[in-house]
C-alpha cells in the first residue's frame, strides 16, 4: 500500500470518513497531510483513491478541493524523494531504450502495489514512450516493459495493462522489426493473462485494429490475438461470435493476402468454440462461403439437410447470418426459396426472443425484397411466410423483456452492472478500490450476466482477485457473493418448471430442440424416461420419430446421459449387409460395438440367435441371403445380446409375419429392468406393448399413460393411429391409360404358367409349379412366413428376375408399377436429388430407366449368338441389325427389322411368333415397353409443375417434393417418392412389396383408400393382416415352393360390364398453363351414323345450312 509521509492512505481515507461530518475537519486533515506529505502526491493520490460510490466519494471530494486550491496558492517547488527518483530513472532508463530496465519497472510496481501504476504517473510515461515515433529504442524497451509487468504482476495488473492493448497494436505496424516482434511478445502475454471472463472487454480493442484504415499488420496482429482466445476462453469466446463474425468477415474479403489469410484463421478458430455440434461439422463450408460466393448455393443445400438437436441461439446464429443473407442474394430461385425455409425455421428455434436482435435487421430487407421481387409465386409466398415469422420474432422480442430486466447489449448492462457493484460496496465499509479496478469489473461482469452466466466459480475468477489488494480474503468473498446475488435478480427472467412424474427410476430428464433444415420438429421439448417403461413414439410421417431416436442413438441430444452411464441400443430397419459373405453368426459375433458394449462369448451369440429362431443351419447363412424379415430379427438378437437400458426399435415389425410379431411382443413385456421406445404404425402391436403413449403435441412432447386404445381415449383427433378408417389424408392414384384389346376388366393381362425358380447354388426349387392370373380388377395379398418366397415371385411378375422354368406372359402394352420390400433402393442413388429431379431422370428417356436394370432385358451371350445367325426371309439369307418399331397386325403384332448391309428401303415386317422363333423376344419386350410408355406419358409433360401436382396426389408437399434432397426426407416420405415415381406412367398394374413398412397410419389409411378407388390391378405383399383383409378379396399362399390362390375377383355390375377407356382432357405444360387436350374422334356404331344422316337430311329439308366440316366433330 502507497504511503504519504508514513501514513497509509487507507487510514487517511478512514480518517476522513470520521471526520466529514464536521465542516471545518477535512480543511484541517488537509493540511495536516499537506505538512506530512509532498503536495502533488497528495493531490494525486486522493484522485486516484476516489471511490465511486457515494459514501467514498463524499469525504474525498471535500478536501480534494481545498488540497487543489492550496497546490495553486502556494505552488512550491515540487520535492524530490527516494520513490520519485526512483521512479523518474527508470523512465529515463526506458527512454534511453535499455530494456533492462522492464524487469526494475516490474519489480518496482510488484512491490509498491496498486497505486505505483499512477503515481508519479509512471504507467503514462511508458506509455508515451512506447508512442515515440522518433525513438525506435524506446518503443521496444516499453514495450518489453509492458510484458515484464503483465509476466511478473499477473493478474493484478489486468486493469491497467488492458487499455495498453491500443498501443501494443499500433506498434504491431511499426517500420522497425525489434519493435513488432516487442509488440507481439506483448500481446501475446497479456492474452494469456487475460481472464477468461473478460474477453467481451478486450474484443472491442481488438475489432479497432481491424478497422479498414489500420494497417495490414495490425490488422494480422489484431487476428492471430483474437485466435489465440479460442485455447484461453472458448467458451466466452463463442458467446461473442454474433460481434465477432461480421468483423472478421470483412477482413476475409481484404485486398491483402496476409490479412485475409489471418482472418479466414480466426474465424476457423472462433468458430471451432462455436458450442454446437450440429453446424460445427460445416463450419468449413459456412466459412469458405463468405471468402468464396460461388460455394453458397452447395452450401445451403447442404445446411437444409441437416438435423438440429440442440437449441439455436446467437453464436449459431451469427455464423449462419453470411450465408443466409448471401441465399436471398442468389440468382437461382431455388437457392433463396431454400434460405427463406431455413430464416422461417430457425427463428422458430429461437427459444429467447432477444437473440433474434442479432439476426432480425440483417435478413428481413433481403427477405422482404424476395417476398415482393421473385417471379416465382411459390418462392414469394415462401418469403412473405419467412417475414411474417421474423416480424413476429421482433414483436417478442420487445415485449418478452420482463418488467425491470435491463438491455441485453453489454455496453448497455454495464451501467446496471456498475450500479449494483456501487450498491455491494456501499455496505461493506472496508472496500475501497480504484476507478480502474472497479470499472474493469463492472465491464467483465456485465458480458457474464449478457450471456447469463451465474456459476460461482465464473463470478470469483472474474471479481475477488482484483478486490483482495483493497480488502481481505474474507470480505472479498462477501463483496463477490453479494454483487453475484445482485446481478442474478436484476438478469434472470424465468426460474425452471418442475416436471413432476410418477415413482420410478429416473433414466433421463432433458429439455431439447430437434430440426431439420426444413421443418421445425420439436423446440424446447421434455424427454422423462423410467426404468422398465415401454414408450410408444407416435407422430406423423415427418415429425421427427426416427431423426429423435437416431438423436439419442448418436448422441446429440442436449442434456442426455452418455453411453458410459446410460447403454443405449437404436435397432434399425435393416441390417448394412456390407458383408453380405459373412455367416450369421460371425456377422454377429464380430461386430466392434457389440464387443465393446458387452463382450459376449461366441456360444452366447449361438444361444441367442438360436431363441429368435436361428438354426444351427441358418447361423451359418451367408447374411446376404436374409430375406427382411429375418435380417430384422438378427437386428433384434444383437440388441439382445447389448444387454441395453434402453432399446430404441423403429418399425420392429416391418417384414415380421404374425408368429414373429407376436414373440417380440412377449419378449419386449418381459424386460423389467429395460426401458424401449418404440415407433410403430401396427396399432395392435401398440396396444400389446406399450405402457405410455409419447405424442408429438405442438413441436412439444407429451406423455400419456396407458397403450394406444387408452392414448385415443383422451386424443381422439389421434385416432388415425388406431384405425384405418379415421384416416385425414387422401391419396389419390393416377388412372391406366388405354390398354388395346381389353374391354372387360375381368379379362387377364398378366400370368404366370408352371414357373419355377431357384437361386444359384440352392439345393431345390424355392418356387415351382406356380400358376395364377391377374386383371385389371385384381385385388390380391400375397401371404406366407419369412423366406417363404413372396418377394421373390413378385420379381418374376415384374420382370426382376427370369424364371428357370414355366412362361410369364404380360399385355404388350401393359405398365406395371413396383414398389419393392427395400423401397429405398430405387432412390439411394439419388439421395442429393429432390423427388422432382428423381422422376425428371427417371422418365427423361421417354420410358422408365429401372426398367433397363431388369433381367429380362438384359441379353445374354447365348441369346446374342443366336440373334446373329443368319436367317432366310424372302428366299435370302439375312442377319437382323435391329428392330425398329411395330404396328398392328390383327390380335397381335408385325414388327420393322432393319438387316445387315441393306438399305432401309428393304427393311422387312415380320410376325411376332416369327422373330420370338429366332430368338429376339427380349428385343421384342423391349419395344413394347418403350411404346407401353410413350402411350402411358404422351399426355403427361414431364415439367415441374405437373410432377408437383402428382407428388401432392400422395402427400408430398412441393415444399419437400422439389424443393427438399431425397437424403433429408423421412423413411415414409421416401415410401411414398418412390410411390410417386412407379406411378408416374399411369400403370395398370400396381405391385407393392411390404407397403406398409415406414407408413404412418394415416398414410396407410389415405393409401387404402387411393387403391379402393384405382382402376389398375393391385397384389400386395404385406404382414398388416388388417391393411389386407380391407383391400383384397384374393389371396395367394405361398409355402413349401408351392402357391395357393384363394377368394376370387369382385364381379362387375352388368351396367359397368363394358371398360370404357376415358382418355384425360387437360395437362399442365412447363410454364405451368392448363392446356386442353383435344378428344379422339369417336368412332360411331352404323346405327349411329344412320341418326346422324337422318337428322343432317332433316335439317336440309328444313332449309339449314348443313357444312360438309361438322362431320368432323363425331
């Protein structure tokens, strides 16, 4: 502690606070001091030692004056001392640029205390000498002084060695090398002696050195310091991002390479502190997108794909503002569609309405202008939606600030913070500090109360060290505790609910945010698990079922315990046969996370896979050669063998038959101590299993005791959960176009005659002797146990696969529609395709690419020696170089081939029978399909606006059919994409493989009704005996290789006997205009000619003019 003339200033100070009161006391204290002490250190010292609070303040005030007035009235000679020459040397030491004197300037204030920064004004004179541009030397040597001081005095001189910032930077861009590399040793140290909670008071220090003006070394240095905060204070540093980004982009962008290099550095750094774990794997993209505007549209594709599971404050915020604002300025419509979806959702995810301060004045006026500006009526309707949902954010957020509660800004807190730190100390007559100390305290504080930070911990780092030189341990600790309690009444807004529950073992409790990149799922939501529950997950396709259990599976759910304390176990739809070689068995067995989870024996892997099922035989199966059902019951053995707390099951019945369903019931209801969570559209298996009901209410979850039944009880608009018939949705399935020759729909146009198949290596026939007919009123459900065959006879059907045996036969000009039991096959080549894209590429070629995949169109090498013999057709031997089109030829076909070496003009027709003798049916199939496709798309223009209309036909709203990569959609939406797609070129015939796997139940219910009302075939592989008993009144049994046809076709009403075939009368061309398409002419029976010639003679003899040109309106 200074002294003056050997008396403390403390007990001066106290000795004023004695004496105040008495008028003429601090004229006679004054002078006292003034013959004890040297004038002008009085005068300083009672300066510097001013408290800002009033009880401080008041008794220095009144002799400081008087002190003032005398220094003016006698104006001595000022008096050297020991402590003033002393001083005044090592300023003339630093002065005369000897470095040596940094560590006796260290020494000196290390041992004088606080106060030996002012006196003598020793702090300013370095300061000026680090200004002096005439003296390369001293600027080094009091830039080597500030290190020393930082190094030696620590965190006492914090106060005032962060104002020096300022200087250190300038010198950064000094003309002389020692001096930076001074400037920089400087910086660096006071960066690492900064405490953590006092970036917000160094960051705008910082932001001046960036300041376009400075130069591009202090622009660098300004940089690499802010990135050396990313190792000291992360976490503060994060909170500052929404200041820190703006900043640091503009230096992205500089002229200067060096400057540009640091910055594109420091916001990588920054950035890498960002807190959220579900942007910081495209930081680098958000990042090279302010450097590189090209990579703006990519990114923004790649942002809406993504899965938010934590909550979306200001730091994620600030780093998504460049991109987002450069979406609204992209060319491509697209692009600024998809930045208004992700604006409009994340400020839904804005739990504090205040946050959207950050964001609110930069993005709505591009918004706006999208909103009023785009050609596209979507994209603007879109827009105006994103600037509702912002206007409305901004309303909150001026009306959410409780009564009393101060401004959010720092800058604007500091007052607040001040006024509370004046208020703690005013009670605690011992504690006294200085203007500099108390304001770096009040500025520190108030960026911990911005960011809502109220750990004890934060506040002691951040407040006693610097009050212990004015106080004791002891009343430090009380200041700190009181000014902590202080502050978190004036900031706090809400206290937490308390979520009650029943009794039980506590599993989780958290609260969480879940999105995907163009849908809000679930904000601020309440997960409560207990021990022993068995949770049914229910929500409609696309609210977030799977993306929730995925969350938890992968760990990305805030505030969920982690795997070592909580084993976790997320059971998929289907097993990654990657190694579709390896034995049941061993796939098992070797698998990493089951080792590491609950290291099994081999013989406990034999056992478990032997109770679900699992033969000695079939254990040792190549994986590969699972059918669905099975591979989901290996799925459900290693979430056995896992030994879980909690069992995650999405859609555990998918291709399960009704034995199978009903063992994974029992076994589930007898795991006491094992929690699941499950996601099922099979209401009776709900109903058996779950003891709780979670619903998605409102992007919130809801918990309902009890199972399904009791769930629609008390949600009655859920219904739709429980029964088909309740069903919202409405499907509505494309018409068949004309199918030549067939005028009844009882008549056949599919079969299959004697077939048998067999897979390459198998012992015997899986299929054999297998016989059946189809029409076009056909409604049949294909039944039998896993493995059975199903699947593979409706690859035969389609053409997936060729028969060993037997004929398949088909209507030439039918279209058949499959959807397979994987149904994610068709599109997992094109997952980075939107829907629309998917059936654009799909039909470009004027027919159905998945049928170039088939087998049946595929040629074989025996088939292709065959083609090229020679052949005698009109007395001469010829070799076909192609078949070229067909035309018709009674009840069948005559078809155009080309020959080898001859000119088209002696191109040849021949029959059907003919060319299948020499061994061109595949070629023949080919040409009947490619013309069963331009009849089935001829009136259907392959735009975007018509594929729009057929995509909402079957619930895929535009927002997700083109505006949305098939990668982000969920399982049922991508059920129903491919559903889309089969049916684009009006099939008559529908085959669906296992349709109610991923469907919710409305879905399923809409997708019921669709098929009651189409007017195509229909077989159907399911295990939903309820989705099947409606629909079909056949079915087909398939067991032991053979297949039983039950039940028989509905027969037709006499009046609707005769098919009439109505071709469609109206399309949407590419600029979305409704054209009208003109009718056929109607070929009239003799009967009908004869009444129109009678009624054209009647009209003459009338004396009607009569135009040979209306004949052409029959």
């Amino acid at each position: 502690m200074t002294r003056i003339g050997g008396v403390l200033i403390a007990q001066a100070i106290c000795g004023l606070r004695n004496i105040s009161q008495d008028t003429p006391a601090p004229q006679i204290f004054c002078r006292i001091i003034q013959q004890r002490a040297r004038l002008p250190t009085t005068t300083d010292t009672f300066l510097s030692f001013m408290a800002p609070t009033t009880e401080v303040a008041a008794p220095i005030a009144v002799p400081a004056a008087p002190i003032k007035a005398m220094a003016a009235e006698a104006a001595p000679a000022p008096v050297e001392t020991k402590e003033s020459l002393a001083v005044k040397d090592l300023v003339a030491r630093i002065n005369a640029g000897q470095k040596s004197a940094a560590a006796d300037v260290a020494a000196h204030i290390k041992a004088g205390g606080i106060g030996a920064f002012k006196a003598y004004d020793l702090l300013d004179q370095i300061q000026a000498a680090a200004n002096d541009l005439k003296a390369p030397a001293a600027r080094e040597a009091a830039l080597a002084t500030f290190t020393a001081i930082i190094q030696d005095v620590g965190r006492l001189a914090e106060p005032y060695m962060v104002p020096q910032l300022a200087t250190i930077l300038d010198r950064y861009g000094d003309k002389v090398a020692p001096v930076r590399a001074a400037a920089a040793d400087a910086g660096i140290a006071l960066m690492g002696l900064l405490c953590p909670h006092a970036v917000g008071v160094v960051l705008p220090i910082l932001f001046a050195g960036m300041e376009q003006k400075r130069l591009w070394q202090t622009k660098v240095g300004a940089l690499e310091l802010l990135g050396t905060l990313t190792k000291t204070a992360p976490k503060q540093l994060s909170a500052c991002l929404p200041d820190i980004v703006p900043i640091v982009s503009e230096c992205m962008v500089d002229a200067k390479p060096q400057v540009k290099e640091a910055a594109i550095k420091a916001m990588t750094q920054s950035c890498s502190s960002l807190g959220n774990r579900d942007i910081e794997p495209f930081v680098p993209s958000l990042i090279a997108c302010i450097a590189r505007p090209a990579e703006t549209p990519d990114c923004v594709h790649k942002l809406s794909a993504t899965t938010f599971v934590q909550a979306v404050e200001a730091p994620t915020l600030s780093i998504l503002i460049p991109l987002l604002v450069r979406g609204l300025r992209e060319r491509q419509t697209a692009v600024k569609r998809k930045a208004a979806v992700i604006i409009d959702n994340m400020a839904k995810l804005v739990d504090n309405p205040a946050d959207a301060t950050v964001f609110l004045p930069r993005l709505l006026p591009g918004l706006e202008f999208v909103a009023k500006e785009v050609s596209d009526p979507e994209c603007r309707n879109v827009a105006a939606r994103a600037v509702e949902t912002l206007q409305r954010v901004g309303i909150d957020s001026q009306t959410a600030t409780p009564e009393g509660e101060a401004p959010k800004s720092a800058g604007d807190k500091l007052q607040a913070v001040r006024k509370a730190l004046d208020t703690v100390l005013a009670s605690h007559k011992a504690a006294v500090a200085d203007a500099a100390t108390l304001e770096f305290i009040a500025a520190t504080c108030a960026h911990l109360c911005v960011v809502r930070s109220f750990d004890e911990n934060a506040w002691e780092l951040a407040v006693t060290p610097y009050l212990l030189p004015f106080m004791g341990q002891d009343a430090a600790d009380q200041v700190t505790a009181a000014f902590l309690a202080q502050c978190k009444v004036d900031t706090i807004e809400k206290a937490a609910q308390d979520v009650s529950d029943d009794e039980g073992e506590e599993l989780c409790n958290c609260e969480f945010s879940l999105a995907y990149g163009g849908k809000i799922l679930l904000n601020n939501a309440t997960l409560h698990l207990k021990r022993g529950r068995r949770y049914g997950l229910c929500g409609p396709n696309g609210a977030g079922k799977s993306t929730l259990m995925r969350a938890i599976a992968n760990g990305q759910l805030d505030g969920f315990p982690p795997k070592d304390q909580l084993r976790t176990v997320y059971v998929e739809h289907d097993i990654d046969a990657s190694e579709s070689e390896a034995a049941v068995v061993e796939f098992v067995y070797s698998d990493p996370i089951l080792q590491d989870a609950s290291h099994p024996a081999h013989g406990e892997v034999e056992r478990v896979l032997e109770s679900v099922g699992f033969t000695s035989v079939m254990q040792q199966q190549a994986v590969g050669s699972l059918s669905g059902g099975w591979k989901m019951k290996l799925a459900l053995a290693r979430a056995m063998l896992m030994k879980a707390d909690i069992m995650l099951l999405d859609e555990p019945t998918n291709h399960l038959d009704v034995t199978n369903v009903a063992w994974l019931e029992g076994y589930l209801n007898n795991l006491p101590q094992v929690t699941s969570m499950v996601v099922s559209h099979d209401s009776g298996f709900l109903d058996n299993v779950c003891t709780d009901i979670i619903h998605y209410e409102g992007r919130k979850l809801r918990k309902y005791k009890g199972n399904l039944s009791e769930f629609v009880k008390r949600v009655p608009e859920a219904r739709s959960y429980y029964t088909l018939a309740a069903a919202t949705q409405k499907f509505v399935l494309p018409e068949p176009g004309f199918l030549e020759g067939i005028k009844s729909k009882d008549r056949a146009i599919l079969k299959m005659q004697k077939v048998a198949f067999r897979y390459p290596g198998a012992e015997k026939p899986l299929l054999q002797g297998v016989t059946i007919q189809c029409s076009l009123n056909s409604r049949v459900a294909i039944l039998g146990a896993n493995g059975a065959g199903k699947s593979t006879m409706i690859k035969l059907l389609t053409g997936e696969l060729e028969p060993e045996s037997g004929i398949v036969w088909k209507h030439p000009n039918m279209r058949v529609a499959y959807v397979a039991q994987h149904a994610f096959h068709h599109v997992e080549q094109h997952l980075d395709k939107t829907p629309n894209e998917y059936i654009q590429w799909r039909y470009a070629i004027g027919e159905d690419r998945e049928n170039l995949e088939k087998v049946t169109r595929q040629v074989k090498e025996e088939e292709k020696a065959k083609m090229e013999e020679k052949v005698v057709v009109d007395g001469a031997k010829k070799v076909v170089e192609s078949i070229l089109g067909r035309r018709k030829l009674k009840r069948s076909y005559e078809y155009e081939v080309a020959w080898v070496g001859l000119h088209p003009d002696q191109n040849s027709w021949l029959t059907r029978d003919r060319l299948e003798e020499m061994g061109f049916t595949k070629m023949l199939n080919e040409i009947d399909v490619k013309e069963a496709a331009r009849a089935g798309l001829a009136t259907r223009p392959l735009t975007q606006k018509e594929i729009e209309k057929h995509l909402k036909a079957v619930g895929i709203d535009p927002e997700f059919g083109t505006h949305s990569h098939i990668r982000g959609l969920s399982g049922g939406q991508k059920v129903k994409v491919v559903l889309a797609a089969a049916m684009w070129n009006n099939p008559h015939m529908l085959v669906l493989d296992e349709p109610t796997n991923y469907l919710d139940r409305d879905s399923l219910g809409a997708l019921a009704g669709a098929i009651k009302d189409y007017g195509g075939g229909v077989i159907m592989i399911s295990h939903n005996r309820e989705f099947t008993k409606e629909l079909c009144s056949e079915t087909w049994t398939v067991a032991c290789g053979q297949l039983l046809a039950e039940g028989e076709q509905p027969a037709l009403a006499k009046e609707a006997a005769k098919l009439e075939w109505k071709a469609a009368d109206e399309m949407i061309d590419a600029f979305g205009n409704i054209v009208k398409i003109k009718q056929p002419k109607k070929k009239l029976s003799n009967k009908e000619k004869k009444q129109r010639a009678k009624v054209r003679k009647a009209r003459r003899e009338r004396g009607e003019e009569v135009s040979d040109s209306e004949e052409e309106d029959f």
